[in-house]
C-alpha cells in the first residue's frame, strides 16, 4: 500500500473521531459511532480510572495528533516508499494506564508494514482495538493483526513497556530478540516562583490529568528555597473535583492517614498532598516536592537522572515541555527518547 494511501486512512481517522467528539454523525459511519460508544462505554465498565472525560480528551488528542501537516512533519523523516510488507512479526505489549497509551506503538507498526502481535492490557483493550480495527478496515494498511492477552509466540522483535519490575522479566525473556522495552518513568516542573496564575493552572492539566496515572504527568515539583505553595494551591483549585471520584478519594485518604501516623509534614489543600521527597514516583492523590537554591546544579542533576523522567516542565531553557502540554505529544515525541520508527526500519 502506498504512503499517500496510509495517510489519507490516519486523516480519515482524525476527521472521524473529531466528529464524533462534536456529534457529527452521517449516515455512513453510524455503524462505526456505535461501535466506538461501545468500546467507551465498555472501558468505563472494565477500567474505573477510565472517565467519560479522559477518554474523550484522549480522543481528542489523537484527532489533533493526526492531521495532515503533522502527519507529513512526522513521516518525511524516513523513507517509507521501498518497504517490504509482512516482513517481521512484532510483538507489542501494551501497558493501560491511560487510555490508547499502547495505539503509538500499533501506529508504528502498521506503517512500517509489519505484521503485529498486539498483546493489550486488560485495562484497555477496546479502545485499541477499535482504533486497530478502523485502520486496518480503509484497507491502506498490509499488515496481519493479532490481539491476545496469552502467551506470545513466533515473533522476531518485541517493544514493551511496563514497569522496572515486569520489565526486568522482559530483558530475560526477550534477550535473543530485537527489542525496546521501557520502564518506569515520570516527570517533573521546575517552577521559579515567577509563574502566572495561568502557567499554573496549565501545570494543573500536566498533574491531574489521567489522575496523574501517565508517566508524562507531573509526580514532583522543584520549587525555589522559601516558595509560597498559596499561589500554587489557588490556581489549580478548578481541579478540586478530581476528590469526587471514589477511587482517587480513597488514595488520597489512604496516603494521607499514612503520612500523619509517621507524622510526617504535608502541604494539604484536600484534592492533593503535597510531601517532600527526594524520589520521583509519588503515589495518587500525592506530589512530591524538593527545593532548590542553585539552577545550574538542578539542571545537572536531572540530567544525571535523564533515564527516570519523561518530561521536564517549565517555563527555564533547561525545560523540554511547556506547561499543560505533557499530555498533547507530537507524533514525534518518542516514548523514553527512543525512535520506534527508526527501530521498526531497522529490523
């Protein structure tokens, strides 16, 4: 198939689920806004951390992900005219932490032409699907697509992501095959204390997002020796319904009484607890904080610890992510900084 042809199906993608966003439902693609209120409603069922409101804003990101300047931004930087269709099988196992988190590996994959052993997440098996599935329907696309939830066999290469435990498991278990395979990550704002009430409401969308399950939300802020968190605590006060959900408010208990009992000292607004700690990884409904003094030894630190974090958000020159943007990727902000297209090229 054609790149032009590959194209046309992502933009058809796009416009697709645009409409379905705004309600816009012709004749001829009913049968597939049935279909995809099926798998929205069937995610709520299955997944509670999957809300109406995330699902749809991941929609949404991948409709703008996918239009036609971003599409020609993202392939013209590799030849895809001469492949070999069907030339490898590639196993990808998802994670499900958000919703559609494993659909930019699939994406890869199916550009590249290579048959695909999809290996979802019970957590979010049919909002990929349908994504899959739609592709694969225009007819733009050579590859065979397989989704279990088994044992995978007769693949050539694998991309992977879990967490450092289960990724340790990987690094056996695929040590003879091509692979990426990812790990924990997280990531971080700097603030300097300058920042507006708008730049701080935008940090609120990096941190509440998701309920801060995505290794692009903000788990831990680096903030100034001396900063006032009041201005923090009052600009991401419209996040304060994020406690009305049962599974956030009970994490949130839960740490809280954790902290307390070790009489631990917390900054509390109660939607979110703020705990100092010189980790990364904060649990729900919790951010970590560190204070800094010198700017330059921050950024040297953080890029002794590049391996841990996702993004850097702030507003420094040693940032890498404006505020409210870590959730709106570009097709080319690779997972963990590593190409999957170039991999899946290469095999």
């Amino acid at each position: 198939m054609s790149l032009d042809d590959k194209k046309k199906a992502l933009i058809d993608l796009s416009q697709f689920l645009q409409n379905h966003i705004n309600e816009v439902k012709s004749n001829s693609e009913i049968d597939l806004h049935h279909k995809l209120n099926e798998a929205i409603e069937l995610s709520q069922q299955h997944n509670t951390w999957f809300t109406n409101e995330f699902i749809y804003k991941s929609l949404s990101s991948w409709s703008k992900a996918l239009n036609e300047i971003n599409l020609k931004t993202w392939l013209s930087n590799y030849n895809l005219e001469d492949l070999n269709p069907n030339s490898h099988v590639v196993a990808i196992i998802c994670a499900g932490n958000i919703p559609l988190v494993g659909f930019h590996d699939c994406l890869c994959g199916l550009i590249t032409g290579h048959n695909l052993i999809i290996k979802y997440s019970s957590k979010d098996q049919f909002l990929l699907r349908f994504m899959v599935d739609f592709l694969l329907n225009t007819g733009a696309f050579s590859s065979q697509v397989i989704f279990t939830d088994g044992q995978l066999n007769n693949f050539d290469a694998v991309i992977a992501t879990g967490s450092n435990n289960t990724s340790r498991y990987f690094e056996y278990y695929f040590r003879n095959k091509a692979s990426i395979i990812r790990k924990n990550r997280n990531s971080v704002a700097v603030l300097t204390g300058q920042e507006t009430s708008s730049e701080l409401e935008k940090l609120g969308q990096d941190i509440f997002s998701y309920f801060g399950l995505g290794c692009r939300n903000v788990s831990k802020l680096y903030v100034p020796e001396n900063y006032d968190f009041k201005h923090f605590f009052e600009s991401i006060y419209k996040f304060s319904d994020i406690i009305n959900h049962h599974k956030y408010a009970n994490n949130y208990d839960y740490n809280k009484a954790v902290y307390l009992m070790s009489d631990i000292k917390l900054f509390d607004n109660n939607f979110i607890i703020l705990k100092h700690d010189t980790g990364f990884s904060s649990p729900i409904a919790c951010l970590f904080y560190e204070y800094y003094s010198d700017e330059n030894q921050l950024v040297e630190e953080l890029q002794q610890k590049e391996s841990q974090l996702q993004c850097v958000v702030g507003n420094t020159a040693s940032c890498t992510v404006r505020f409210g943007e870590t959730q709106s990727p570009e097709l080319w902000d690779y997972a963990d900084g590593i190409d999957t297209m170039n991999f899946l090229l290469n095999l």
